[in-house]
C-alpha cells in the first residue's frame, strides 16, 4: 500500500498528507476477532478452494452465519464455493482488477442461492466507492474480463505460429487501434454503429480461419519448458533485457493515473 501512495506522489497525483490520511483509516491485523463487527468481508486468500473453506468457516465462527462473503477469486466457480460456506445465501464473487487500486471495474457473479439482499448490499458498497460493477448471474470459467484476455491471447499466439505477424505488431495494433478504440465506446456499441449486415459479411470471412484449439499452444508449452516463461524469466515473447522496466511499469499505470485526479483525496 505504501508503494502505491509513493507512486501517487511521484506523479504529483497525491501528497504525503493524503497517503498518512489514508494509512491512518487503514488496520492490519493477524487477529481474526477483529472482523467481528464487519457487514460484509471480502475474501483473497489463495486460488485453493480447501484453504478458502477454512478461511469460510473461521469468518462464520467470528461473525455469525448471517455475515456477508465476497471473494475475490478470479477462477474458482460461485457454486463451488458456495458449497463451502454455511449459508450460501450470502455468498458471492467480487473480482476486482489490477492494480486494484487505481482499475475501477469489479466482477459481481451470483450463483443460484444467492440472495437478492446480499447482491444489492454488496453492489452498493462497490458503487459507494465509486467501483464499476458488471454482473454475472452464473459463474462461467475466466467470468467476462479474462474470457475476452484469452480469446486474444490465443489469436494473438496462432498468428505468431503461423509466421503471419510478430508480438510487437500485434501490440501495437491493440495499442494504437482496439485499445485506443474501446476506451471510449463498448465492444457492442461499436457493433451496434456498424451494423449487423456488415458484421455479417465480415464475419463469414474471417470466422472459418479464426483459431479454435481447445490446447495450449506450442508457444506457451516450449517457453515452460524452456525457462522462457516470460518478465519474471528475462525471456518469453520479448527479450526483457532489452526492455526499460521501469518505463513498463510507468506505462501499465499511466492509463489510470486520470481516474485518480478525480478521487477525493483523505487529508
């Protein structure tokens, strides 16, 4: 946390005033007991669903069965987990984004017990703090964002197979096209501009050749295998040595840096 209030000043989108403020309405804690008096607890432990069930029954044993649960997992289905929990009713899913801070939209996803009362109080509260809320009433793998990621993500790796392009080239065509495009309007209101006929007829072109493997591809299994499994490795599609890392990080926040200009900063 205090990384990323330093952040903040360095772009002169925050003071050390407004970061003391902050860290002052901020508790950490190792004592379960504290979350006694919590309405609702948003839960980020790890992506294990028996770590997670543990987790459940310690939060129910402070808080009563009447607690509402949000976790945050961005993998594990609502119904699973939901099955792990002594009242479902007031269970759910809110997947936030990173850099959860300063990325607005939250995953909301349902499962079948959960009740109206717990999905209004918890959207509430997103909303209260200015969150931007989408709604999935089951859970369906990679929910709505990381469905989308890896639909491209797997285009993106067949054409690289393929010979037809470079990593770099696609980038920069989501940089300075999708990206630049979708920032402003939705995927489906650009849709709607263009109009069905027209989709149609580009649609019958370029479906038949669009990849549909359901494996992992070549790429990713060689680059495991290798030692080239990406930042972290010095290796993956881009040769990070070559790379100014300091000028990646800067250029992953920037996009979010004017939302911030609009926070009401604590003093």
């Amino acid at each position: 946390m205090l990384q990323n209030w330093n952040d903040l000043i360095a772009q002169k989108l925050a003071t050390a005033a407004n970061r003391r403020a902050a860290m002052d309405l901020v508790t950490i804690t190792n004592d379960v007991s504290a979350l006694r008096d919590c309405d609702i607890v948003f839960e980020a432990v790890s992506e294990d669903v028996n770590i997670k069930q543990r987790v459940y029954s310690i939060i129910t044993e402070v808080c009563g069965r009447d607690i509402i649960v949000a976790s945050t997992t961005s993998s594990i289905d609502a119904a699973i987990l939901a099955e792990k929990i002594e009242n479902p009713a007031r269970f759910l899913i809110a997947h936030p984004f990173q850099p959860v801070h300063m990325l607005p939209l939250v995953e909301v996803v349902r499962h079948t017990e959960t009740s109206e009362e717990t999905l209004n109080q918890v959207c509430t509260l997103l909303k209260d703090l200015n969150r931007q809320v989408v709604m999935l009433n089951r859970s369906v793998p990679g929910f709505l964002v990381n469905r989308f990621a890896q639909a491209l993500f797997r285009e993106s790796i067949y054409l690289i197979e393929q010979g037809i392009t470079t990593a770099a080239d696609i980038d920069r065509a989501i940089k300075y096209a999708v990206g630049m495009r979708y920032a402003s309007i939705g995927l489906l209101e650009y849709y709607d501009a263009v109009g069905f006929e027209l989709e149609r007829a580009i649609a019958l072109n370029v479906y038949p050749d669009l990849c549909d493997t359901k494996s992992i591809q070549k790429t990713t299994l060689v680059g495991i295998a290798s030692g080239r499994t990406g930042q972290k490795a010095g290796q993956g599609l881009y040769d990070w040595s070559e790379k100014d890392e300091d000028d990646f990080r800067y250029r992953k926040q920037a996009p979010y840096f004017e939302g911030v200009r609009q926070w009401h900063m604590p003093e």
